[in-house]
C-alpha cells in the first residue's frame, strides 16, 4: 500500500481532524510547491515556502497527511491515544516470528498481572497507528 492510499484512509477516519504542526502530501491545486504545509493554530492550511495561506478550514482542504513525517507521526499517535482514551499507549516493532508494528495499551486485571490489549497492527508504525485509528471506537 502506497503512503498516500494510507493517508487518506487516516483521513476517512471518524477520528481524524488536522492538528497544528502537520505535514501534508503534495496533492492536486491545494499544494504547488515543493508539497510542504502545515495547519496554524487557527485551522488554516499554510505553505510556508510559498508563503501563502489558505482562509478555509483544514478539515475542507483536499490534502492528505504525510506520514512520513515524524512530526505528522506525533499527531497520528496523540489522535489514536484520543480515540481510545488511553495515555500510556505503546507502539513497537513485534520481535517474533511476526514481523509487523503492533499498537498495544497495558493494563493490570485484578491480580496485578499485565495484559495488553492489541490496538492496530501493520507492516510499518504508520500503518499499525491507522489500523488502531480506524479500529477506534
């Protein structure tokens, strides 16, 4: 799957929005530079290297998220954290026979023990973090 079909699929989630910082793939009329934006503090799509700024709301431009982006990334992560209503979310390469990136949250049962709760999973973090952003209640 391409970066960019995995982008629009974190957009198509119900817990999607664009958060300050974002970096988005260069796509069609709403980006003509070099593809670098970020949505400001006010909810409006900036492209700082070609210093201009869209008036409309980010959730209403038809850009996706780059993420590839370790800032981006960050986002991702706190949205799926949002959506579970979780805070101690850990994601992490799967070191078995299982070579995928696993999101998984902790939790102790009432003998103390640890068990974790599988999230999303995928064959890259930003993969497994729009499995458990699409898998959000």
């Amino acid at each position: 799957m391409s970066n960019e079909e995995l982008a629009r699929r974190a957009v198509a989630c119900r817990h999607w929005r664009w958060m300050p910082g974002m970096r988005t793939l260069k796509h069609g009329r709403v980006i003509e530079g070099n593809g670098i934006a970020v949505i400001d503090r006010d909810g409006a799509l900036v492209a700082p290297a070609l210093n201009r700024k869209w008036s409309v709301p980010a959730q209403t431009v038809a850009a996706v998220p780059d993420l590839t982006d370790p800032a981006t990334l960050g986002c991702l992560l706190a949205l799926v954290r949002e959506a579970w209503g979780v805070g101690s979310l850990v994601y992490r390469p799967w070191n078995g026979a299982i070579r995928a990136w696993r999101v998984v949250t902790f939790a102790h049962d009432e003998d103390w023990m640890t068990v974790a709760r599988l999230l999303g999973e995928g064959a890259t973090e930003a993969a497994a973090l729009v499995a458990a952003l699409e898998a959000a209640p």
